[in-house]
C-alpha cells in the first residue's frame, strides 16, 4: 500500500497510528488547523500486521488520465439518470425534464456526489483540451473573441476609452 495525498493532509500520522509507535516524523498544526509539510523521502515500511506501506512526501498536483469512457464508470448512477432526461444534450443544469437534477430535489441522488461528477468532468474537458492542440486553439480564439468583444463594449459605453 502507498499512501499518496497533499502536504500536510496527515500521511505519516496515519501510518504512526498502523505501526502502533510514532516513527513518523509529524508536524504541529498550523494556526487554521492543517498540517505542516514534514516526509521529504519515500520510506517502504513492515507493519506488525504483516503488510507493507510507502510513505510519500506531500503531492503539489495530481492529475487524471482518462477520457469520457473512464468517468462514466465511476458514477454509473448519474449515467443512468442522464439516460432519463428528456432531451440527449441535457447538461444537467437547469433544463426541464432533467432527471438528474429532479433526483437531486428529491434526495436521491447524494449533491457532493454530483458537484464531484461535474468536476472530475471539467478536468477532463481541460485535460483534453492540454492534449488537443486543435482544442487548444479553438478555445484559444474563442478567448480571443470574447476578449475583443469586451474591449468593442467597453469602448461603445466609454468614448473616452483609449
């Protein structure tokens, strides 16, 4: 087992807690109650259990790799419900008969759950668009007009608007 996750979130705590003894090194709290970044090596641990553990210093990023396909068997219970909605493009919002956010109204579909569907969603949407040089430019001219418009509205509204 390898135990990954951000600086501080408490990694070596845990594993003092599976030895039963503090080998770890640990850190105090900060004043806002998170941890302080202690591991600065990988350590492969014996734990009395018999297993092993990797402790590993504190991840700055963690990204994922997959497409559409991937996410859609994690939250088999949203694809489904999509499959529900009245209309193939439903985007889950504020369509009508939407039946994704009908069983958020209704409480049987958990809102953390959703709101972690949407963002693993939009990581995936930005992972394509790092891999798709043709997405890229596409979202790189849709910036740009969206810049130039602004600048046309700014200057109509401001004739002094330089």
């Amino acid at each position: 087992m390898a135990l990954l996750g951000s600086s501080g979130v408490g990694k070596s705590t845990l594993i003092n807690r599976l030895l039963g003894e503090e080998r770890q090194a640990t850190g105090e709290l900060r004043e806002d109650g998170r941890g302080r970044h202690i591991t600065s090596t990988r350590e492969l641990l014996f734990l009395p259990t018999g297993g092993l553990v990797i402790d590993n210093p504190g991840m700055r990023e963690l990204q994922m790799w997959g497409d559409e396909e991937a996410l859609k068997g994690g939250f088999e219970d949203i694809e489904a419900l999509a499959g529900q909605c009245r209309f193939r493009d439903c985007m889950h919002e504020k369509e009508l008969g939407c039946a994704v956010q009908e069983a958020l109204f209704e409480g049987r579909l958990d809102s953390g759950r959703y709101r972690n569907y949407l963002k693993m969603q939009r990581e995936l949407r930005f992972l394509a668009r790092r891999q798709d040089q043709r997405l890229r430019q596409e979202e790189k001219a849709k910036w740009k007009k969206i810049t130039q418009w602004q600048k046309a509205r700014e200057k109509a509204r401001r004739p002094d608007y330089a």
